[in-house]
C-alpha cells in the first residue's frame, strides 16, 4: 500500500486547550519548536469561539478543564468539524476516560507528564491519520460520481476498488491473501441459505471484505507489536471497528452503508459481552452476526505468522462450543449444517 507522505509541519495548523499555563505553554513550546503553527486557548469555550474564526487541522485538548471539558469539547467538535482531528492530554487517573475518548474519536491520548517525542508522535500519527481519512472520502466521493455515470463495467471497477481498500488494511496485519476475499463469499453464502434477500447477499460478497479496514487508522506500534498487547493497547486496537464505521458511513452508496454496518457489529456477540457497544442478540444486526462467525472460522483455519492453522473439525468445535455466548444459535446451525459447501469456497480461494 502506497504511504501518505507526512506534510511539513508548517502546512498544519494546531489548536492547544489547557486551563493549565504550564503544560499550555510546554506544548506550546514543543510544538513551535517543530515548526507547527498554533493558536492557544485556556478553555474550551475560547477554543470554540477560535474554530468559529479560523481552520484548524488538530486539536490538543486537555480532559480536566473548569467549565466545559475535554470530553464535551470532543463530543461538540465531532459534530460539527468532520476533518478536525482530536488529541487528549490527561492525568494518570483519567486513562479511563481516555479511552473513552477514543471510542468518541479522538485519535490518540498523552499521559501527564510526557516527553516531548512523546507528543511530537501523537501529532504525526493524529495528522497523517486525518489525512487518510479525508483522502478515503474524497475517493469514495469520486467513485460514487462514477457510478452515476456509468454502467456495468464502471460497478465491476467499483468492486474491485473496493476489494483493494479492504486488501489495504490487511497489508498493515498479520492477515492471509485471501481472507478478505473469503469472507465476502462466507458472508454472501451464509445469507442466501438463511434466506435473506438475494441483493443483499450480492451486497455482501463486496461489503463483508471492508470489515478490517478502520485498522488503517491504528498505530503501526501497536497493529504491528510482536507480543502480547496491554489492556490499553488491546482498547485501542478494539477503536478499529468505530474508525472503519466512520470511514464508510458518510457514502449514500448502498454497499459502502452496509460495509460500514459490518466494521461496526462483527466483533459484538451474541451474548452482549463484544464490542465496541456490547450489542445483545437480535440487537446485533443480522449481517454483523453473519459477519461475526465466518470471520472467526476463517481465522481459526488460517495459518499465522504468531500461530498455526486449526482443522476444520477444531474450527467447528469451537463455534459449537460458542453457539448462544458468541454466535447466534441459529446462524450456527445454518453454518455447521452446510460446511461441506462452505469448505469448497475456501478450497477454491486457497491462498
């Protein structure tokens, strides 16, 4: 996958919020020392009557503030500034709220005190994330025009440039070649003998590969870490599921829709102990169970670089073992009870 190329300091614009003068004015001083341009605000109040004013690219906001917070500076600016991208500064004991706030949008958090390389990353990543971002609508902007325009061949392109932006984020993973294909085939078969309505399992055979993609909008630090993740490296890898919704939720195209309704709901459970919202039965969109199975199974027999293959007896085992807690029961049935035709899509797409 080709990298954005980071754009030189003096082409961004920050924003600092903090009550504090101190660390306003110790970030203050990082980030000119960069060569960043800033404006300052000493609460969230000034801080919006400067975004009414001027276009920023990137907000460093502190959690605790007198008046309104951090927090409720996030939630307002996410409904009102789509391009702003958002970092947290926040005491030892607000962690938790941090991550909330990644769940929220923000794009990263720093821990007071911090080091200055510290933050300098946090910005790096935060901006070359929003770019992405913007670049990702800006495409599928373009591609939906095409699609007005044209006819079939131009819908055959348009699934191909889809499949490839789901290929992007596993390049970034220890994903196989052909899991993405797969699980658009899973997922289409799956629902056409549950049943469902036929343009909708045509829909997912493009839809279901995009489930991964917010891990676009992870830190290679972390996606890429060879051991084990810590509780607060595992929250934020869980972030990827709301980054890919907000990827493709803005399209009015119907596939990207659906695909965005899949990133969000595949890793909930039927039970309610997923995430990211704890969705409970029937409250998980049936597509996101569909999704939640096949992708499971496609993992639990595909070899890793951190583990081997499981067989397909093992596989089935243990959805059997998670039918009601992590499947829906029914979806089980359906999927154990075809796994002879299911067995022959993945021979046939074999990595």
């Amino acid at each position: 996958m080709e990298q954005t190329t980071p754009l030189p300091p003096s082409q961004s614009k920050l924003l600092i919020v903090d009550d504090d003068d101190q660390v306003r004015t110790l970030i203050s001083v990082i980030v000119e020392s960069e060569g960043y341009r800033f404006r300052t605000a000493d609460n969230a109040e000034a801080a919006l009557e400067l975004l009414k004013e001027e276009p920023f690219d990137l907000v460093i906001s502190d959690i605790n503030m007198t008046g309104m917070t951090g927090v409720e500076l996030l939630d307002t600016c996410q409904k009102t500034y789509q391009d702003l991208a958002f970092i947290m500064v926040t005491g030892v004991d607000d962690r938790t709220t941090a991550i909330e706030t990644l769940h929220m949008g923000a794009y990263g958090y720093v821990t007071k005190p911090f080091q200055a390389n510290e933050l300098i990353i946090n910005i790096t990543n935060a901006l070359r994330r929003r770019r992405l971002e913007i670049e990702n609508r800006r495409h599928r902007e373009e591609l939906e025009l095409l699609v007005e325009e044209r006819t079939f061949e131009l819908d055959k392109s348009r699934e191909e440039t889809i499949l490839i932006l789901s290929k992007a984020a596993e390049f970034r993973d220890n994903e196989t070649a052909k899991h993405t294909v797969r699980m658009g085939k899973f997922c289409e078969t799956l629902a056409r003998l549950m049943g469902l309505p036929e343009s909708l399992c045509k829909t997912l055979k493009v839809s279901a590969p995009l489930h991964d993609v917010g891990k676009i909008g992870i830190s290679d630090t972390i996606l890429l870490k060879p051991g084990k993740l810590s509780i607060e490296e595992f929250e934020v890898i869980k972030t990827h599921c709301e980054i890919g919704h907000r990827i493709l939720s803005e399209s009015t195209s119907s596939i990207l829709q659906i695909g965005a309704e899949i990133a969000l709901t595949h890793h909930e459970k039927f039970d309610g102990s997923g995430y990211p919202r704890g969705l409970r039965g029937e409250g998980i969109p049936v597509i996101g169970r569909i999704a939640a199975i096949c992708d499971v199974f496609d993992a639990l027999t595909s070899e890793r670089v951190y583990k081997s293959a499981s067989s397909v007896d093992e596989a089935l085992e243990i959805i059997k073992q998670s039918s009601g807690s992590h499947f829906d029961p029914d979806i089980v049935t359906v999927f154990i009870g075809n796994i002879d035709l299911l067995l022959s899509i993945r021979a046939g797409l074999a990595d």
